[in-house]
C-alpha cells in the first residue's frame, strides 16, 4: 500500500476533500465545513457536494445534487454517471494527495470510494456512517474501511467498536442546527402571518419524485384542512435543489395558497402549530422546533413494494420516520403508501392542532428524541477529529 500523508504534514496549509451523495449529506458537510474554517482558515476544502457546501466554501469537483433517488429502480439510470464520477474523483485524489478524506453517509458510494482510496494510503473519516440509527449492527464493513468513524448516536458508537477504526460520539448536527433567529413575536411579523390563526407547515420532501408523489398529497390534505379549520395558514419549506413555481402550482390546484420559505426557514416554521412532514432529515428538524408531526410517504408502486420487500423480509425494521427509529417507538404516525391519503394525514393534523391528549403525547415523545440527539456541536467536534487526522495525530496511527 502506498503510503503517503498529504500536503499539509510537509508544512503547509491542510487541504481536506469532503464526499457527500444527499441533500442531507451536503447540509450536513456545509456546516462541517464551516467549522472547519473557523478552525482552520486557511485550509483548503475540496470535494463532491452540493450548494451547501459550495456556499461553505468547498471546491467541487463534482455536484451530487442530481444524486438523490427514491428507490433501486429510479437509481439505476444514474449508476454509470455516478461511478464514473467516482472514479474520477479518486484518480484526482492520487493526484492532488490531500491531508485527509472525509466521507458523509451515502453509503453506497462512499463506502466504494473508502475501499478505492484506501489502497492509497489515505487518511479517512467517515462522518455519519450509513445506518447509524440501527439498534443491530448489519454490516460491520465500515470500521475496517477507515481511520476514524463520528457517528450521531451513542448506541452506534458501542456497536461500531471493535474494528481498526478509532470510534466517537459527536451526536448529531441538526442538534446545532436547528436554531431559530427570531423571536416569536417578530416571526409573524416577518412572514406576513397571523397569531391568532393557526399554522401548518407542509413539508413535501427534496426530491423530484417527491414532487410527483407527496406534493398532490400535502396539497389535498391541505384543501381538506381549510375546509375544516377556519383561517387555518399553510407554510411550505421549498428545497434548493427543487422549482418553487412548481410547487406553487401543485397547491394551487387544490385552491390552496401556502406561503413559501427557501428550505428549512426556521424562523417561520416555528410558528406552526403541526405538520406534515415528507419521512426523511426534515422530521428531525421539526422535532429540534418542538412541532407535533405526521409523516408521510408516497412513491412510485416499483419503490413501494421494495420498500415493503426490504422492510418486511430483511430490515426488519417496524417504522420509517426518524424519531420513531431513535426512540424505539412510534412517537408520530406513520402514513406511508396506500396508507398516506389525504383524508388521513388532514385527521391527524386536525387532531395534532387540538388541545388534548393526542398533541401533548407527540410533543412528550419528540422531547425523547431530541435527547438522543446529543448536544449541540457535533459539527465543531468532528472538525476537530478532522484536523487531528489530517495532521498526522489519530490514535489510529
């Protein structure tokens, strides 16, 4: 194996290359990067990603925003431009032997990308490590494949031990950063929204084919709603990746006029009294915000039964939505497939809404979930560990 430690251990300024596949992961890399430089100025970023962590100052060799996929069928049309963007990335990475490489979730390329670049004799973390929330450790592969793992949850730490790979807990980042900026009182201002009417946040997902699946949905549960509840506000989160015009029209064919906000405006979305909640990161931050949820699922009837082959026969795993996963637990619905109409999600955000029992159980359960969050600054911690890597002063070595 060819050795070789990088630029920045012969004096000079690190250079860090950062990998991630999802809109999650590039959320996720950004705020990693901004720690980074505030511990680092003059380091030099480089990496896959998406504008997030363009926007943080990483140098993209390649955008992975047109990554994300619902399921095996839709991602396989993207397989070879995929790979060869890895493989290009990891011949560029010989080339250019930057002090360290960071790899964030998205674990079928990573993990690939981890074994190429191994042989290489490079220094990796992986940030997030894929199935992270599994209580049962499924495949050991990654504490093998790299130096150092900064996993979110403490029960992964304890599962991931025992391989060449040096192991911490930093929790998880949207604990950090799920921060609103303003007040309640000036947030209604802001938005132009009322306090003495209720507001729902209707949250469709980041994905094109959420837009084709989940976006009719939330459109007629919110249609449902507003005949229901008088005065009844709708706010929706729109994604970078996604045409704000598009989802515009897709709740205006329900006859519903939702105010818009650009991605996961904090500010306003703290003013919603429940939510609809597309299964994925978002839910985590709706949790952080304190607001009761349901979460809903729509997909193609190819990804459906997939998703019902891979959770019923060999994950094995009871629920889809995030909180209920960490907490063990259903703490919020679950409306996934032919189970996600209209009707229903309108009934459990009407009951969500209501003073009583069902909101007040939610709201306890999500508190749960934000525990097992950890505390703030994971992005800060795992920049450290970075650093350490890239400078030669992981326990591994």
């Amino acid at each position: 194996m060819r050795q070789g430690k990088g630029r920045a251990t012969e004096g000079g300024p690190p250079s860090i290359f950062v990998s991630a596949g999802e809109p999650s992961g590039d959320w996720a890399g950004a705020l990693l990067a901004g720690a980074l430089r505030r511990r680092r100025p003059d380091a030099r970023l480089v990496g896959i990603g998406g504008q997030r962590m363009a926007g943080a100052g990483v140098e993209l060799w390649a955008d992975s925003s047109e990554w994300g996929a619902i399921g095996l069928l839709e991602a396989l049309g993207q397989v070879p431009r995929i790979w060869g963007t890895v493989h290009r990335a990891r011949d560029r990475l010989v080339r250019e032997r930057p002090s360290a490489v960071v790899l964030i979730d998205c674990g079928a390329v990573n993990l690939r990308l981890a074994r190429m670049v191994r042989r290489e004799g490079f220094r990796i973390l992986y940030y997030l490590p894929p199935g992270s929330w599994r209580r049962k450790l499924r495949d050991a592969k990654v504490r093998d494949a790299v130096e150092v793992i900064a996993t979110p949850f403490p029960w992964s730490r304890d599962l991931l031990q025992g391989g060449r790979a040096r192991v911490e807990w930093v929790g998880h980042p949207v604990a950090e950063a799920v921060r609103p900026t303003l007040a309640e009182e000036n947030a209604w201002a802001r938005y132009g929204l009322d306090r003495r009417r209720p507001v729902v946040a209707l949250a469709p997902g980041s994905r094109e084919q959420e837009m084709r699946h989940v976006l009719p949905l939330l459109a007629e549960a919110a249609a449902r709603l507003a005949g229901e509840w008088e005065g009844l506000q709708f706010v929706v989160p729109v994604a970078e990746a996604l045409d704000s015009t598009q989802v515009r029209a897709g709740f205006e064919r329900a006859r519903v006029r939702p105010t818009l906000l650009s991605g996961m405006e904090y500010d306003a979305l703290q003013l919603a009294g429940a939510a609809a909640v597309c299964s994925g990161t978002a839910t985590l931050e709706f949790a952080c915000l304190g607001v009761p949820m349901v979460v809903v699922y729509r997909a193609s009837r190819a990804t459906t039964l997939q998703y019902r082959l891979f959770r019923g026969l060999i994950g094995r795993q009871p629920w889809a939505a995030m909180p209920n996963i960490i907490a063990g637990r259903e703490v919020v619905r679950e409306l996934l497939g032919s189970a996600a109409s209209g009707q229903a999600v309108a009934r459990e955000v009407g009951a969500l809404l209501a003073e009583g029992g069902r909101r007040e159980e939610v709201l306890a359960g999500l508190g749960e979930v934000v525990r097992n969050l950890g505390p703030a600054g994971a992005s800060e911690r795992t920049a450290e560990l970075v650093l350490e890597l890239a400078e030669g002063e992981s326990r591994s070595d």
